[in-house]
C-alpha cells in the first residue's frame, strides 16, 4: 500500500465496522496488530540494511562521524506512518489475508 493513501493523523473509527470483518472486535483487533507487527519487522530489516552500508569498518569511537545520507535515510523512516495505522487500513480495505481456525463442537471441553 502507497503510504501516500495512509492518513498520517489519527482518524476516530466505529468499531462495528473492525467487527464485522470477524464477527468478534477482539479478534479483528489480534489481526491489525500481528500485520502491525509484520510490517514493523520489514521496516526495521530494511532501515537495518540500508543503515548497514555505511557502518564503519574501524571501532575508533574518535573517527564516528555522522553521515548525510544516513540521517536522511533515518528521518524518512521516523517519517513514516505508524503501523498500526497502516494494518487498520489495510484490514479496512480488505488486503490482509486471515483465516480463522475451524472449531470441531465434539472435541471441545464441557464445562
């Protein structure tokens, strides 16, 4: 998703409308949160990356210098929405894929 369709504000949501995606809030609230995860870990693996390319190959603390580059790539990344807000939209918008496990009434404990 462009993150130029992602609203950077935070936008009050009916959560009626995140329910009935699953028929339970909860649920629905579980899957915004693990794609929220997903996605924070893709992001951090390619700032990770891209930071890599300018690690120094020395450990003199005296010869760290900051580097232009480095800090533009840095401040794109803090610049981007948050991904919570990403996951929600992408829930909202159906383009997170999610199945939910069958349960068989006959193997399930009574009370």
């Amino acid at each position: 998703m462009s993150n130029n369709q992602i609203p950077s504000e935070v936008i009050s949501r009916d959560l009626r409308n995140l329910e009935n995606k699953t028929g339970n809030i909860y649920q629905s609230l579980v899957i915004i949160a693990k794609r929220a995860n997903q996605i924070s870990a893709e992001q951090k693996e390619e700032l990770h990356g891209k930071l890599a390319e300018f690690a120094p190959s020395t450990d003199n603390l005296e010869e760290v210098f900051e580097n232009r580059e480095q800090i533009e790539i840095s401040t794109y990344y803090e610049k981007l929405p948050k991904t919570t807000i990403v996951a929600t939209e992408e829930f909202t918008d159906n383009k997170i894929y999610f199945r939910m496990p069958v349960v068989d009434p006959e193997n399930t404990p009574k009370e």
